[in-house]
C-alpha cells in the first residue's frame, strides 16, 4: 500500500487542529481507502493547548506524527522542515 504524507503547520491552532484532522482522516477513508495516510503536524511553539491536542492525536491514532519546534521559526520554514521530514 503506497503512503500519502501530508504536513499540517501550526501555530496557536486550538480551535482548528481536532477539525483538520477529521476532515483529512475523512478524505482518506472515503476517497482513498487504497493509500495510507502519514498526517505529520508541525508546531511553531504555540501558546494555547494546540500541542496538547496534537499530542492527543498522536497516542490516539499511530498515522499521526508530530514534531514541536522549540520556538518559531516562521511558516515557510516550519513547513520545508516538515516537508523533509515526511516520507
């Protein structure tokens, strides 16, 4: 089964992260059961509980990855890091 990664950049996102991976969880199980999925988020060092909910994620579903930067280093950076990191 080929892999599909998809690299979600993050910062201060509470209200959002729970929503994003439903809905892309729910791409993949409705239109593309025949690939899986590598759901990789990238934190710029939120200040709000998006990394707790991230890190819910991560021991709730094993196809969800995680990477926490330790400050912000800006959206394009954050997501070419991601990008390289994902499979």
């Amino acid at each position: 089964m080929k892999t599909i990664s998809v690299v979600v950049p993050t910062f201060n996102e509470e209200e959002n992260v729970l929503e994003v991976y439903h809905r892309i969880k729910g791409v993949f199980l409705k239109k593309l059961p025949q690939y899986k999925l590598k759901l990789q988020f990238i934190d710029n060092c939120s200040t709000d509980t998006t990394r707790e909910k991230i890190g819910m994620l991560c021991n709730q579903d094993p196809d969800v990855q995680a990477i926490f930067n330790a400050k912000n280093f800006g959206y394009n950076r954050s997501l070419f890091y991601g990008l390289s990191q994902a499979q």
